[in-house]
C-alpha cells in the first residue's frame, strides 16, 4: 500500500487552533465563576453581614454626615468609628420616618442597607461571600506636596505618584452572630501613602499587605467583641481626631463596645510600631547601645446622650513603650483609671516614660444647628511654679453647622483646630503620639492650628459639591521629628514656635472646591486644592503658590 503522508497544518489553520483554545479557556473560567456564584446563596449577591465594620472610605459616611448637618438627627450613629453595618440599617429606618431627613439622601442609603437582603444570615449556618475593589488616583501637582499636613512641604518627587492603583480581595463567612474578614490588598505605589508600611515586592514601586482583617462578634444583647485589623476614629469626624484619628496604618487590636440606648462604651488595646532608639538619632546616654521598644496604646471612653439634643464624651488613652513584649493588664482594666494605675508605687519604674492623654467631648444641637467642641489634655500644670517653666499640652476644636434652607439639601461648616507646640511629643520618641511618624492624633501634628469655612450641596443624593477657605499655620514642631522634644523650659514662648534651623512660622491660605458622585458600589471624586505659603517650611523665603489636583475613580464587588 502506498506510504500515506501528512500534511503539517497552514499558519492560518494554527491561529485559528490557538484562538479556539483561548476562546475554550475564557469560557472555562467563565463557567468556574458562575459555577462558583451558583454555590451562593442568591441573595448573597447584595448582602452583607450586620457585625461587618463600614471602611472610613466608604460612600456611606459622607452621606450619613450630610443627612446629620441638615439636622436629620437619626441619622447620628455615634462618636467612634468604623460605624457597625447594623447599625447604619438601623439609623437609615429612623431617617425614612422622620421629616427633618432629606429624602434624596436617605433614598440612596436605604436602596443599599435595605433589611431584607440580610436575612440570609438570621440562621446558624455559615455563608461565604466575596468580593473585591479597584481604585484608581490621578494626582497632578504644581510646585510640590502639602498633604498630608503634618509632613509639610515637601518637593513633588514626595508627593502623590501621579497614577497610582490598588486593589482589595475580601472573603467574608458570617453566621448570625459572628464574622469574619479577610482583605488582601496590592498597592502600585508605596510613595507618601501614610496607611502602609510594608516593604516594596522585590524591586517595583508596589507593595501587598493584609488590610481590614478581624473577627466580631455579637455578646449577649449589647456588647460586641471585635479582634484584628481595623482602622479607628474617636470623636472628631471622618478620618480626624484629637484623641484617636485613623490617618496612619490600621490599628492590629482588640475592642470591646458596649452600646444602650442612652450610653455607649469603648475599649481598646493596640500594638503599634515598635521604635529603635539609637543614640545617634536620640536622646539617649552617648555610648549607649540601640534599643528596641515595643508599644502599645490602651484607651477607654464612655458617651452618655441624657437627651436627643446633647451628647457628652469623656475618656483617656495611654501609650506605653516597654523594652519587652508584654501586656499590661492593669490598663487593659476598662474599670480603672489610667491616671491612678499610672501612680501604683509598685509600678513606677516601668510607667515613668508612658504617655497619658485625657479627652472630652460635648456635642449639642438644635434643629438644623449643632455645635461640637473637643478638648485633648496631653498635660497640663497646676501648679504655679510649673506653670512658669512647663507650658501646657493642650489641644481643642470647635465646629459648627447649619443646615441652609435651600431646594436641595445643603449646609455651611466653620470649624477652628488648635494644637498647642508640644502636645503629642516627648523627648522620649517611643512615646510620642505616633505610629509608622504619622500621628495617632490630629493631622495638623503638634504646633499647628486650622480655621475653615466651607459648605456642601446635593443637587442630588448621589452627588455632593463641597467648597472652602482656610487658613493654616504650623510652626517649628514635628510629630516625627528626632531627637524628641518635651514641653519642659518652654512656657511663654510665643505660638506656634520656631526655632534656629526653622526660623519663620509657615502661614497657609487654602481653596478647596470638590464633586463626589456617592452611587456604591462606583463611586468618583474631583477635588482641586490651592496653597499660597508664607515662609514655605518654616524657612524665611519668598512666598510660593501650589495647587494639587486629584481624581479617584473606584468600583466595588462585595467590598463591603
């Protein structure tokens, strides 16, 4: 029989195999996806579990602050955040039935935290969803940097990247009274992000990290229980706090609250990053050899509401630096005062450096008017001839709001912060108020003060327009600067400070205009920023102009 042959396949006929074996791969992953969304429950799609914390970036909260400045007092959930799902549900069914609420704002809210697509939770059994986000940052700088404030000037090759990504992976399994979280998150550029502190991946400009990572869980009926990573913000709003603000790296903690309906309690224990001291950088005996302390902050707070109009807060926290990995469990008491244990005879030798900090907080409101007044004592001296030697370590603001009877919803702010020169520092840098050098406190860092008049209007309840003037001064003083500084030897001296190497008190007038389209799961910012400087970093130079422009683009999956 004659010898058959075979043919070797044409070029084209090999493009045409490669492309039928992709387009089998696509529809391979495609069929896996859906297999695996089949494997949900069907209203998992949109649901998520009550006890899940609500992410500081989340669209909710400037939606919720909006409804709150127009004087819908039920929409006000509380002094401490991340705000429970729960309880955003339930603040947005108090807001449907009052008329002091604006319709269009908790028309969006209310599509979103509908009850009935939680009701997959209400049983014993667990659920399993996930999701994830991309957000994308396009910053143009003119000049160079001034956010975040506490950092100062800074050049633009410190500043924002000019295109910058990130991207989250959740998995979230929740039963009917606990969750868990679990969040990956991969950033494409390291620079000037205060919220990370990982290494870069091998030799590129990006970095991964575990984000919001933590298990909650509901005790009894009114006590929550919550472990792991989360970001944390007491009194103040948004991100911003005197006591407790959330503009470093999220806290690895455990926190107890326990809310009434009048009363609502916290407490926290958090590790923070640990600090070398080196004699070279430090205020330690020459000769000696570096150290290595690990730190810990421990706060407690209580808020007390006697009437719908008023809401009163007070509490302390206390950083402590020990050479050793340990847990003091005398502070971890939420019963005791830390101003009290810190004086235990038995305990001197090891509390002499830990930093005490006392707050209050007292929040009024009348209508569509509030007032909201904070007052953080680092320390302060009451004895005379202290008095003429130790300035005090103080730090106050003061906000206000109206709601403006316009056809949409809209409000005008005025807010004044003040922290005075020395408040969060010690010459003892372990014990500064900081974490990764960004404050654990307000973003002004100490030595600076901040008045601005501004407003919002929603032309829509996905839409908010927001505009400013402001004016920021800081002086000679740095949250991370080393070697540390203390108050000791400085009273009178004139406010904010300077000293030789920075001579001029930096003068700021700021213009901020910005868009928000607030429609979760895509959400999309516009903000412009203008900054004309006097005696740029404290510096005795010619006055210089910067303006900063950025657009955050963002889509959700599941996230939360």
């Amino acid at each position: 029989m004659p010898r058959q042959t075979t043919t070797p396949p044409s070029v084209g006929a090999r493009r045409i195999r490669r492309a039928e074996r992709r387009i089998s791969v696509r529809r391979l992953l495609t069929s896996a996806v859906f297999c695996v969304g089949l494997a949900l429950p069907a209203a998992s799609a949109r649901a998520q579990h009550p006890l899940v914390s609500l992410p500081l970036d989340d669209p909710a909260y400037p939606l919720l602050d909006g409804l709150v400045r127009g004087g819908c007092q039920p929409a006000r959930i509380s002094a401490y955040r991340p705000y429970l799902v729960r309880d955003v549900r339930a603040a947005v069914r108090r807001a449907t039935t009052d008329s002091s609420c604006a319709s269009s704002l908790v028309a969006v809210l209310r599509d979103r935290f509908a009850s009935d697509t939680f009701d997959i939770f209400t049983d014993n059994e667990g659920v399993l969803t996930a999701g994830g986000a991309l957000t994308v940052r396009a910053t143009q700088l003119s000049n160079g940097e001034f956010r975040p404030l506490w950092r100062g000037l800074r050049p633009k090759a410190e500043g924002d990247p000019p295109v910058s990504a990130t991207v989250q992976g959740r998995v979230t399994w929740g039963s009917k009274n606990v969750v868990g979280v679990i969040e990956g998150v991969g950033y494409t550029h390291r620079r000037n992000d205060p919220n990370l502190h990982q290494r870069a991946v091998r030799s590129t400009s990006g970095a991964i990290d575990f984000g919001e990572s933590y298990v909650n869980a509901q005790l009894g009926k009114w006590f929550t229980l919550s472990f792991g990573r989360a970001s944390e913000a007491w009194l103040g709003e948004g991100r911003e706090s005197l006591t407790l603000s959330a503009w470093g790296p999220a806290l690895d903690r455990i926190e107890l609250s326990g809310r009434w309906r009048r009363v609502e309690a916290r407490a926290l224990v958090a590790t923070l990053a640990s600090v070398e001291m080196d004699p070279a950088v430090d205020s330690l005996p020459p000769g000696s050899a570096a150290h290595r302390f690990y730190r810990q902050l421990i706060g407690h707070a209580l808020t007390i509401r006697p009437t719908r109009a008023v809401e009163l807060s007070l509490g302390e926290t206390i950083l402590i630096a020990r050479g050793t990995q340990t847990l003091e469990l005398a502070y971890m008491n939420p019963l005791m005062a830390y101003v009290v244990t810190q004086n235990d005879t038995s305990r001197y030798n090891t509390t002499q450096g830990d930093n005490l900090q006392v707050f209050g907080g007292a929040r009024l409101h009348s209508g569509a008017s509030a007032v909201q007044a904070e007052l953080l004592v680092d320390d302060v001296q009451i004895d005379p001839k202290d008095r003429r030697k130790v300035q005090d370590q103080l730090a106050w603001s003061v906000r206000g709001t109206q709601g403006l009877p316009f056809l949409v919803p809209a409000s005008a702010i005025a807010e004044y912060r003040h922290v005075n020169s020395y408040a969060y520092l010690r010459n003892f840098y372990a014990t500064a108020y900081q974490s990764y050098d960004a404050p654990i406190g307000s973003e002004l860092g100490p030595d600076a003060d901040l008045w601005r008049l501004g407003g919002e209007l929603w032309p829509a309840g996905t839409v908010q327009l927001t505009g400013g003037l402001s004016g920021w001064r800081q002086g000679a003083q740095r949250i991370d600067q080393r070697t540390g500084r203390n108050s000791n030897n400085h009273a009178g001296e004139p406010y904010p400070s300077v000293t030789p190497d920075r001579p001029g008190v930096q003068r700021t007038v700021l213009v901020d205009a910005g868009a928000s389209y607030l429609k979760h799961p895509l959400t999309f910012t516009a903000r412009v920023e203008a900054a004309r400087v006097r005696n740029p970093n404290n510096q005795l130079t010619a006055t210089a102009s910067y303006v900063r422009l950025q657009l955050i683009g963002r889509y959700a999956y599941q996230l939360p």
